[in-house]
C-alpha cells in the first residue's frame, strides 16, 4: 500500500471497521513505520472521534516508533481542542522534550494556548523561554499566541513587552494587543492601541464599543459604532451598541438600535436577543418585550437558558407574573440556578409572598443568592421576624451571606429592635473578616442609631475609609433622634468641610434635630439655607420639620401661616403637627377649628379624631368627647393602641395598654407595686389629665399606670440585670406622665432606661432624659 492509496481510502472511510481494516493494512504491509504515513493516519482518527474513540487514537500514536512533529503536533492539539484537556496536552510536551523531537512553529502555539486555558502564567513563561532557546520567539504566530497569554492572566505589561519587540506586526497582533487592554479594563491604553493601529477592522472596533458600554463611555461608544462603515458593521457590532445602552441604563436607546438593527436586515442571535429584553425590563415595557420575545421564537433562539431567564425577569419585572411562571414551567431541564432565582424574585417583586416560599423551600440546590433573594425579600415586605429566621436558617446551613442578606438582616433587627441579634450580625461580619462597604456599613450605623447605641453607631462611623451622602446622612438623623442635638449639627458642618453634597434627606435631618430641642432661630437658617444656598426645593417633609418646630415653640399663628404658604397640599402629618401643638399650648379654639376641619377632609383619621377628642377632654367637655368617638364609630375608625416592645434573652416581648396576658404578668404587676412604692417616697404624683375619660381619680391613676411602656420597663426590671441598659420601643408617642415616671425609676433603681418613642429617642439616667423634657 502506498501513502497516496491511503489518503484516498481515508478520505472514503465512513464506519469504524473500514478503518480498523485499513489501520490493519498498514501494520501488515510496514508503511505504519513511514512517519508520514502515520500522521495521515492519526491525524484523521483524532479528528473523527464518531467513528475512532480518541483514546484508539492514543493507543495508535503510543505503538508509532519515531512519531515526527506534525503527529506529537496533532495529537496535542486534540487534547487541547477536542477533548477539552490542556493538561494533557502539555504533559505529551515532556514526552515530546524526552524524545528528542524538534518543535516547528505549529507547536509553541498550540502549547502557549494551552497555557492561556489553564491561566497557567507560569508554564506559560517556561515555554517562552524555550521558544526562544529554539529560534521560533520571532515568529509572528508564535509571538501573537504569547501576547494572547499575557493578556489572559493579567500581564498585559508583559503583553507590551513582546509586542514591541516583535520584528513583524500583523492585523492579529494588534488585536491581540488591544484586546489585552479592553479586557483589562484599561481605557486610556486600549484607546491609544486603537488609534494607532495601521489598519482597524471590525473585531477592533467592536472590542472598543464593548470596553467603553462596560466602563460607561457611551458617547465614545457611538462614535466608534458610527465609524464602522455599514457593510463593516455585523451581528456583534450592533449586539455591543445595544449592550453598551442597556449597560448604562438607557433602555429606550437601546430598544431604538434594536429595531434599527432589525430593519438593516442583521441577522439576531440569543445575545442581543437577551439585551433588547433586559432594556424591556429596564423601561417596564411589555409590549416591546413581547415582540422581541416573538422575535426570538421566530428565529428559533427561545431555547437557550439565558433567554428564559430574561423572559422571566422581563414578565415579573411589569407585573405579568402568570406568564413569567408559563416560561419557567415550560423550561424543564433548561432551567438553572439562575432560572430559580428570578422567578422567586419575580413573586417577591409582585407581593406573592407564599408562592416565593413555596418555590424556595422547593430548589433542588440553593446558592447565595437564592437565600439573599428570600431574606430581602421579606424584609422589603415588612416581615421582618420570617427574614431573621431564614437568616439564621441559612447560618445553619453553612452558606456564608453576602451583602443583600445582611443588609436585610440588619435592617430587619432595626425595625424590631433586636439589638442583640443586630451586635451578633455585626460580631459575625468582623469575626469572618467579610468586606464590608458604604452600604452595609451606614445600614449598620442606621441600626445602632434606631436602638439608641449612638457609641456602637459613630465606632463603625469613624472606622469607615469612604463615606457617602448616605452615612452622614444616618449618622446626622441618628444623633438628632437620640437628643445630641449639638453634636448631630457639628457633624453636618463636618459633612460640608469634607466636600461632600448635602441632600434633601441631610436638611430633614438638621431640621429634626432643631425640632429637638426648639432651635427655632437655628432652623430657620437652616431650612433658607438649604432653598437659597444649597438651591435644594424644600419638599412636604421638610415643612412639616419647620411646622413641628415653629408648633412646639408656641408659635401657632406663624406655623399656620407657613403651611397656608406651602406650594403643595398640606399632608397629614404637618396638620397632625400643629394640631398637637394646639394642644400641647391649651390653645383649644385654634384646635376645635382646626381638628373639626380635619375630621371632614380625613374621617378616616384616626390620629386628628383622638387628638381633638383629648383637647376637648382637657377642658371636661365630655359631651364633645362623645360625640367624637360617635363619628368614629359611623366612619369605623379605630384608635391605635399604644404598644411598646423590649428584647430580653433574645426574645422580643410586646405589651399592650392594660395588657393581662403575659405570662409573668404577677411578677410584672408586683414589680409595678414596687415602682409605685419608691416613686411615692421621691414625691410623684400621677398627671390624670393624660386621661382623657369621664372616670374618678382613682381609675385614671390605675389607667395611667398600666400603659404598655411601663408594663415594659417592670419586666425590664425582672429581666434585665444592670448594667445593661433596658430598651423600650413604643409606637406612639410617649405621654407625660410615661416620661415623669421613667425618669424617676431610672433615679430610684438606678438603670439606664432608653425609650424610641414614635418622634425620637429617650435616654433616661439618674432622673434626668436626654430631651430635657422638650419632645
């Protein structure tokens, strides 16, 4: 048999036992000795894995006495390329070296991409050296395959160096080069390779449009777009356009170019495909979305996962939730993690609460972000006590939380006021040494803030390298809300010398703290200078601060004109404001006014009924007293009740006005006998006018001693042993005779007591409160 018989008879193989029989030839008649005739042989049965399994093809080259380059070559090249193994492939580069076989230009290449492969550096720099030591470092192939390894692991220096050493330059090896840069991220570089290259070509260009979309250049985008000529400009170009939009958040931009694209008659693949719908789901269109979605069926692409998955995103994303559940349904085993995810953040997004359970508890794996995704979404939705649960469900299952989860879970501490799980939290962060950023670390601030720990909040405050807006912003509040009014001041003064932007929320914060303490002249300055200096459009809640303020001071007529001055409609709390100032200053006839008005414009109120029925009671008009719980009776209004929480041991307990139904209510009872014992020998007498009932003295003093905060603080007495201070958080404000009596045991037990009331922090120490009883 000759060597030209066998590339014909190779060329007509078609089964397996055709080429056993040939393979049998050769060895019968010796021409597997001839080293030509035997990389004719390998290299077709390692390219036809369908007929020859590749470990034949091994057994093949193992039996061949002196395989020459261009064999050892091929069979290299099919670990790398056919059976996805470049670790093999190198490993036959030793066996190669110990065989005393010459490389040729053919076989750095394949060995240096092999390294690319593996991001193997290291071996990479190896073979460099032996290129060199075997003449072939000046071949083009070889130095352009070298720049591409480079570049891969990160060295694009290294890249530089052999490209400008290079004694010949082609297209490749300035895209190489380029590419090096675009992947790096390094925009200046990259832009400077572009322009210097003799001759740009597509790949170029679209490289540059897909490195500006990233880094958000989109002007330079578009030019470099615009300056690829029509015919020049393929499938990628206008897929990286249509990225580089959506990238940047401008779907409607992006959905334009899109259907331009589809007008210029350029094919579509799942790509582009998956950017057109995710710009969908940025602008909340549907119909759009539903077209491209027709569009990719039409084109027969609907079937890869990551179109799935952006259908799903899309319908759930615009509400259209029984559809996102048909495209997951209907994904069967193209379904991945991915899949999973997005349809419980779809049901999150749209209130479906129990569905995103049930899909959940249902995963056949769950990753980090599944977990994320189910935490945040019950602290979004105010379920708060189910988002600490599954986050110490998902400790127990060893998944190590990410940002998203830990947020929500402090965030879910801050609304119940678990303070000793929110210290766990924070414990937990440092103890793994996880990265902590601007968010993660002002959600924390706002935490140690909103529990009245104003020392754990400004320790994690003055450790932060980068602050934003955000930070001072809670760090200003914060102070405001626990009565360091000076310091919360001081701090927003801080805030300007460090250049950073004061904002809407930073002037409600410096406004609330001169609220505080009755700085009138003080808020004033502020709320001028924000309109005028900080050219800042002062909002509801910004006037509601200055009505509140100008209110508490007892400046009725002034706070009335301002909200008659108001360039929007007064809300409820800025007419609750001024209302409660009404009463708080005896002015009952600004108050029958004002609260009769309210009633009719809001008969669903509970807030302003109460309020002028206690401004009646205040004065014993009973009569008018019953008349307006007669209204809110017809209208079903109903009285919020007070209700005060404490943590003890972990667990959070919640009391009611009058609340029997503790399970030590008798050790709460008589240590409130205790309490009234003591503060009888400090000389406290009840303030019965909080009571607004037609019932004796005596009632309203047993009324007055059974409100839900001092039901809180004798079971913080039992409970808590000092030093650690008993915290108290209330939903409504705390009355008078609440606040004399918290001073007092704070005196007589000697205990730190802090109280969040529903305007602000209380801290109680040694009979005196951090307000200076002005709240």
């Amino acid at each position: 048999m000759k060597v030209s018989t066998l590339d014909s008879l190779l060329q007509s193989c078609k089964c397996p036992r055709h080429f056993k029989q040939l393979l049998s030839q050769t060895i019968l008649t010796g021409l597997i000795t001839d080293p030509y005739a035997a990389s004719r042989l390998i290299n077709f049965s390692s390219h036809s894995t369908t007929l020859v399994p590749f470990h034949y093809s091994l057994r093949i080259f193992n039996h061949l006495r002196n395989p020459n380059t261009f064999t050892w070559n091929t069979i290299m090249r099919a670990h790398l390329y056919l059976q996805n193994s470049p670790h093999q492939a190198l490993l036959h580069y030793k066996l190669f070296l110990a065989s005393h076989a010459k490389p040729d230009s053919y076989t750095y290449p394949i060995l240096l991409q092999c390294c690319a492969a593996r991001v193997s550096e290291f071996e990479g720099r190896q073979l460099h050296a032996h290129a060199v030591s075997s003449g072939f470092d000046g071949d083009v192939y070889v130095r352009n395959t070298l720049m591409n390894l480079y570049a891969v692991c990160g060295s694009v220096g290294s890249a530089r160096r052999v490209f400008e050493e290079s004694p010949v330059l082609d297209l490749v090896s300035w895209n190489t080069l380029l590419a090096g840069y675009v992947q790096a991220g390094e925009v200046e570089e990259a832009e400077r390779v572009f322009e210097g290259m003799p001759e740009r070509n597509t790949i170029a260009s679209n490289s540059m449009i897909a490195l500006f979309g990233r880094k958000g250049c989109v002007e330079k985008a578009r030019r470099i777009f615009n300056g690829v000529r029509g015919r020049e400009r393929d499938m990628v170009s206008w897929s990286a356009m249509v990225s580089c939009y959506e990238q940047n958040e401008m779907g409607e931009e992006a959905l334009v170019l899109f259907v331009e694209m589809k007008g210029s008659g350029v094919a579509v693949d799942e790509v582009v495909v998956v950017s057109a719908l995710s710009a969908c789901s940025r602008v909340l269109n549907v119909e759009m979305g539903r077209w491209v979605h027709g569009l990719a069926v039409k084109v027969g692409v609907e079937d890869y996962v990551s179109l799935k998955n952006a259908l799903i995103h899309l319908y759930s994303s615009c509400g259209e939730i029984v559809d996102a559940r048909r495209i997951f349904d209907d994904g069967g085993e193209l379904l991945d993690l991915i899949s999973w995810n997005s349809m419980i953040s779809g049901y999150l997004r749209c209130g479906s609460i129990q569905d995103a359970e049930m899909l959940f508890y249902s995963m056949p794996e769950k990753d980090v972000v599944s977990w994320s995704a189910m935490i945040s979404g019950y602290a979004q939705h105010e379920c708060f006590s189910e988002a600490l649960a599954l986050f110490q469900e998902m400790q127990l299952h060893g998944v190590r939380p990410d940002e998203t989860a830990l947020v929500s879970a402090i965030s879910a501490c801050t609304h119940l006021a678990t303070l000793d799980l929110g210290k766990w939290i924070h414990a937990y962060i440092s103890r793994n040494k996880l990265q902590v950023n601007v968010i993660l670390s002002t959600t924390l601030i706002d935490m140690y803030m909103k529990c009245g720990c104003v020392e754990n909040a400004l320790e994690v405050f003055y450790a932060m390298e980068e602050k934003g807006v955000s930070t001072w912003n809670a760090v200003i509040l914060g102070l405001a809300m626990n009565g360091s009014v000076e310091q919360s001041l001081n701090m927003f003064a801080d805030m300007k010398k460090t250049g950073t932007v004061p904002n809407e929320i930073t002037f409600m914060g410096v406004l609330g703290a001169c609220r505080h303490m009755g700085l009138v002249n003080d808020g004033r300055h502020y709320f001028n200078s924000m309109i005028h200096e900080h050219k800042i459009e002062a909002n509801i809640k910004h006037y509601g601060c200055m009505v509140d303020l100008l209110g508490r001071a007892g400046l009725l007529k002034e706070a009335e004109e301002l909200i008659d001055s108001m360039p929007m409609a007064p809300d409820v709390a800025t007419w609750g404001a001024l209302l409660g100032a009404c009463r708080k200053h005896r002015d009952n006839e600004m108050g029958e006014r004002l609260g009769r008005k309210l009633i009719q414009l809001q008969p669903d109120h509970d807030g302003f009924h109460v309020l002028l029925s206690n401004i009646y009671a205040s004065k014993g008009n009973w009569g008018n007293v019953l008349e307006i719980r007669g209204i809110m009776a017809q209208h079903g209004v109903v009285k919020t009740p007070g209700c005060s929480m404490i943590e003890a041991n972990g667990t959070v307990h919640e009391f009611l006005a009058g609340d029997k139904t503790h399970p030590q209510i008798n050790d709460i009872e008589h240590m409130l006998d205790v309490v009234a014992a003591k503060l009888k020998i400090e000389g406290y007498v009840p303030t019965t006018s909080e009571v607004s009932l037609d019932i004796d003295e005596e009632e309203k003093e047993t009324a007055l001693f059974r409100h839900s905060e001092k039901l809180a603080v004798a079971f913080g007495l039992i409970t808590i042993s000092p030093p650690t201070p008993i915290r108290v958080t209330k939903n409504l404000r705390i009355c008078n005779d609440c606040h004399t009596v918290v001073k007092l045991i704070s005196k007589a037990f000697d205990r730190d007591i802090v109280v969040r009331d529903r305007h602000r922090f209380h801290h109680f120490k040694h009979g005196a409160c951090s307000c200076m009883d002005f709240w």
